[in-house]
C-alpha cells in the first residue's frame, strides 16, 4: 500500500484529476441504485414495470454506448465526457420528480443515455491519461474511486431520506422522501464538473492515438492483422453480452429483494456501503492478483467468485446470505473489471480501444434491457431463483469463452500488470 501510494503522488496532475472526478461524479449514481426502484414502489409501481423502466434505459444505455467510441474518436474524450456529465445530471433530474407512467417510461431512455457517459468512457480516458507501465494501477484506482464514491451515494441514499424526512416532516419510506434524497446526491455529483475543467488545455483538444504515435513502447500485438483485432473485439463483446444477461436478471431488482427479506432503506443502505468499501479497497489489489496468476486465470476466478452464494441462496434465501452475496459480486467487479480492461487495451490499437469498449457496453447494457425485461416479469410469478440462476449460468458461459478463446489466441500476456504490481508485490 506505501508503494501505491508513492505511486499515485508522481501521477500526473490531468490523471489525479480524472480520480477526482470518478469519486465525485458516480455520488448520483449511488444514489439512483439503492433508492430509485424503491421509489418507483411509492408510486406503486410493481417489479414487472421496475423490468420495464430498467430494459428502457439500459437499451438507451446500449444505443448510446455504440456511438461513444465514433465520439471518442471525432471530438476527444474529454469533451464526450464533460458534455454527457451535464446531460446525465439533469436527465437524472426530470425522472426524479416525473409521476406519471409514460412519462417515466420516457425519462428512463433519457437518463439511462446520460447514465451511459459516465460508464462507457472510463477505460478510453484512462488509456488516453496513463502509459503502459502505469494504466492498471490506475484503472484499479479509479474502478475504486468509482465504489467508494458510490457508496457515499447509498449512505445519502440509505439515510438521507430519513434526515430529509425529519427536516420536511415527511413519512419514510414515502415518495417525497425518495425523491429529495435523489436530487440531493445529484447535486452532489454535480461538482464533479470542476476538475473535469481545470484539466489541461492539452487534455481538453486531445484525440485517441497509438503509442508509437506518442513515443511510448508498443507490443507487437498492436500490429496485429485486422482480421485478429476484429476476431478478439467481437469475442470480447459477446463476453460482455453474456455477463449482462446473467446481471439484469438480478441487480435491478436485488434491494427490492433486500426489502422483501425484512431489511429498511437504511439497512439496505449500509449494506450497499459496506459492498462498495469492500470493493473500493480489494479492487485496489487486482494488479497484484493478476500479477500472481495471471490476467486470465485472475478474471475468472474473480467473476466466478459470487456463484457459491447465489447457489446458497436459491436453497436458503436468508438476508445474511444475501448480503455476502451482494458484498462478493459488488466486489468481483471492482477487481476484475479492470483487469479484463486493462487486458484488452494492450492488444488493441486506439481506435479500436475506443470502439471495443463502446461496443462492449452497448452489448451490455443490450443484454441487461432484454434480462430485465424478462426478469421483472418471472420474478412476479415465479419468484427470485430463476434471476439467480440466469446470473449463475451466464457468468459461467462468459468466463468459459473468455478463458478458452484468449488462451488459445496468439495474443500476448499484456505487460501492463506485471510492470505495476512489481513494486507492491516487492514490498509483501
């Protein structure tokens, strides 16, 4: 951890800004996942339209994020993000205060477009900011950044309608509660505006280039044939397709599940906290796992980490169960996200970096629309196990694909992991 820290102190002003704009601006975002659908259940909303709201704004999600990378490349990451920071915020706003059913229906293609922005970019800026030797170490640092600023966003949202309930003399749970609370850690997010326009001059006109276009080293990987830079794209992205089946199926609905094994908002908000400081401070050693065992093996393992317990839970669907189980799959994302990031910038040109990870997210949030949408309706008739056991076999086929498909191609190890973790594991 001291060697970590020596590390982030030579990061480069434009880098530590980028950090600071991933602990700010995902506060909304917290905010929105722990509270929202219990909002939509003040409204009288049930499960099968939270599906509905859910598969509209993750498919808006998924047509949004195949036009980022065209944006990354046309007009800078800086200006996509900045721009979709704005739209976000005040999308997020509007589906805060709207009531009515379509309408709501309407603002959730809009506000997922923005939510989008503030996803889909991370990895291009980060390769964008970073050089080989440094980007895992600090795409697991902002994958952090990003968890502990979402957990602030489920405290606020876990106990600030309670606090904002006393003020007003409002019930909670109500819906005027909720929706307070939501534009509250909106707000919040909206600072992360700041150090997004005290980056450099430099930074705010930059496009996408390669390495070598740079000066910096680069892997013979790059000069791939196009041929094998399509073939790892597309098999990349159906990897992603297949995890979001598994993962609409159940985190839409999983703190109405929460809610409906006994725990209050409040309680639902410190578990979503404590998932999110877990994964926020675990995640910070995924350069050293995939160090140890290799970027590969360390992604499997990691993203496969959950299943036990969701097995567990179809059996026994306890609240302590389901709360190791959330802590662990908040947590495999947090470690493996980068790493299988980090893994396929290195064998990647620019341009295609920023498409893949475009259209990788718009599978994503493609396969969450179509999960969700099914999920709400199964989960009102037959219950949760068949959301869980939809997660348990689409991360498995996914990891089964990732593994087999990238150890079998030509593509080296990237570098990345072992230049980064070398001076952290020397200090174990």
């Amino acid at each position: 951890m001291q060697s970590y820290i020596r590390g982030v102190r030579g990061y480069g002003r434009d880098i530590k800004l980028f950090l600071l704009y991933n602990l700010l601006s995902n506060v909304g975002i917290g905010v929105f996942q722990l509270l929202y659908n219990l909002y939509l259940i003040q409204l009288d909303y049930d499960e099968a339209f939270i599906g509905q709201f859910q598969s509209i704004s993750t498919l808006s999600m998924a047509g949004v994020a195949l036009s980022i990378g065209v944006l990354v490349n046309r007009f800078g990451v800086w200006r996509t993000v900045s721009s979709g920071l704005l739209f976000f915020l005040v999308t997020s706003v509007l589906a805060s205060v709207i009531t009515n059913q379509w309408a709501l229906l309407v603002m959730a293609g809009l506000s997922g477009a923005g939510t989008a922005f503030l996803f889909v970019p991370t990895m291009p800026f980060i390769v964008e900011l970073t050089g080989r030797q440094e980007r895992h170490g600090v795409a697991a640092l902002a994958f952090s950044l990003n968890s502990l600023s979402m957990t602030v966003g489920s405290l606020i949202g876990g106990f600030g309608a309670r606090g904002i309930g006393g003020v007003f003399s409002l019930d909670v749970p109500s819906a005027e509660a909720y929706r307070y609370t939501l534009i509250a850690g909106l707000l919040l997010a909206g600072f992360a505006i700041l150090p997004l326009l005290a980056m450099s001059d430099e930074r705010k006109r930059a496009l996408p280039e390669d390495e070598q276009a740079s000066g910096l080293p680069v892997t013979d990987t790059v000069a791939q044939a196009p041929r094998t830079i399509r073939r790892h794209m597309m098999v990349f992205i159906a990897i992603g397709g297949l995890m979001s089946l598994g993962a609409g199926a159940v985190f839409p609905f999983y703190n109405v599940f929460l809610e409906s094994r006994g725990a209050s908002s409040g309680q639902i908000g410190i578990i979503y906290a404590a998932a999110g400081l877990t994964a926020a401070f675990v995640g910070l050693f995924s350069p050293w796992v995939a160090h140890r065992v290799g970027s590969l093996k360390a992604t499997v393992i990691i993203r496969l980490s959950p299943v036990p317990f969701y097995l567990l839970l179809m059996a026994t669907p306890a609240l302590p169960i389901a709360i190791v189980a959330h802590i662990f799959r908040t947590t495999s994302i947090n470690m493996a996200w980068p790493i299988d990031s980090t893994y396929i910038s290195e064998i990647l040109p620019a341009k295609a970096r920023a498409s893949v990870f475009s259209f990788r997210s718009g599978a994503w949030n493609l396969g969450w629309s179509l999960s969700s949408l099914v999920a709400g309706y199964a989960i009102v008739r037959y219950g949760y196990n068949v959301s869980f056991a939809a997660y348990i076999v689409f991360m498995t086929l996914a990891m089964v694909l990732f593994y087999v498909y990238f150890t079998r191609s030509a593509a080296e190890e990237p570098r990345a992991a072992t230049d980064i973790v070398e001076p952290i594991a020397a200090t174990k």
